[in-house]
C-alpha cells in the first residue's frame, strides 16, 4: 500500500527557517538572517614513541565557535546595534547570553541556541549605489565563547 501521508504527524515536516527571533539581555531584536551558528572540535594526532602502530592516534581537542552574523534592515532613526557596538572599549563589554530561536508555524519556540558571553566584534552598513532598488541593510558580526541548544 502506498503512504499517501494522511497519518504523518505535525513533527514529521521539517521547520522553515524563514522564522526565527533573537534575544539579546531581554530584548528582543527584528533580523532578516541569522548565520554562523557553527561549531567545531580541532583533532589532536599523537603518537607514542613505543607504539608498534605506524600511525597516530586522533583525539577531540578544544572547541572553536565561529562568529554569529546579523543583519537587518535600516529604519530611519534607528541606531540600535551602533548602540551596542559603541559599547565597546579597551577589553571592557558587558557581555551578553543571546538566545537565537527557530519558531514554528504556530510561532511557538521550536529549537532555540544560546550564545554564551557574546559581543560585537564588527559592524557593516549598506553599500550605497545609485542605479539600485534593494533594501539598505546592515550587519553585526558577535564573537562568543559558546555556543548550545536549549
């Protein structure tokens, strides 16, 4: 008999990644993408002087996480990661829990990632051309020191 899809259940789509929300020391802020959530284990190759395999031998090492890039649209008056970025002076941020979540249809939290002690490390605006008709949009790129599901 052949599965028509009558009797899947509501968790057998995968989600969209259109919606999603990011909040950052309570607020919350508007993107229109999200990307860099990434994470990575160097591999440590050792191999003992008396060992009688002609190879090494591979371990996890330490974690890297790369950056967390944000961008939005630009608004009129609206200064609120130049804010944030301004933050910034020699090695003295208050560093921030940002909590980016994938929302489903009913847009209810679906799977939301933290990042731990994050802060602006770079921020983009529009390039500007004279023949264009897109959107200005700007970016924000976070360094942090982790990255997990919660």
């Amino acid at each position: 008999m052949a599965e028509d899809g009558s009797a899947q259940s509501a968790a057998t789509w995968p989600l969209v990644k259109f919606s999603f929300q990011v909040k950052w020391d309570d607020a919350e802020f508007i993107f229109q993408e999200v990307s860099g959530l990434s994470s990575e284990t160097q591999v440590i190759e050792y191999r003992g002087g008396s060992s009688p395999v002609y190879s090494t031998v591979k371990m996890p090492g330490i974690q890297k996480f790369s950056n967390v890039t944000l961008k939005k649209g630009m608004f009129k008056g609206d200064k609120n990661l130049w804010d944030k970025y301004n933050l910034i002076k020699m090695n003295t941020y208050k560093r921030s829990s940002i909590v980016i979540s994938l929302l489903d249809e009913s847009q209810g939290v679906a799977m939301s990632w933290k990042l731990t002690n994050a802060f602006p490390v770079k921020i983009t605006v529009t390039d500007m051309k004279s023949d264009g008709n897109e959107i200005a949009v700007e970016s924000l790129e976070l360094a942090h020191e982790g990255l997990k599901i919660v």
